[in-house]
C-alpha cells in the first residue's frame, strides 16, 4: 500500500492546498474500496 507515496511527494509540490486535500480524499477512497473489496472476496 506504500507504492503510491513517492508519487504524491512528487505530486505536493505542484499543487495547491486544496488540490492535495481532495488528491488525498481520492487515495484514502481508492485504498478503502479495494481494502474492503479484498475482503469481501476473501470471506466469499
């Protein structure tokens, strides 16, 4: 799950604020879905 940090670093220093508050909500969206859908295939 850490393969995606090098990028935002990347990613930080050309965007706003703002921008890298909804760049985070997108990831921790992204990362709980597939989390949640491992899961749920796990347990079927």
């Amino acid at each position: 799950m850490s393969s995606w940090i090098p990028s935002e670093d990347l990613a930080t220093g050309a965007m706003t604020r703002n921008e890298r508050y909804q760049y985070d909500a997108i990831i921790f969206l992204v990362q709980t879905i597939v989390i949640s859908f491992t899961v749920f295939r796990t347990l079927i």
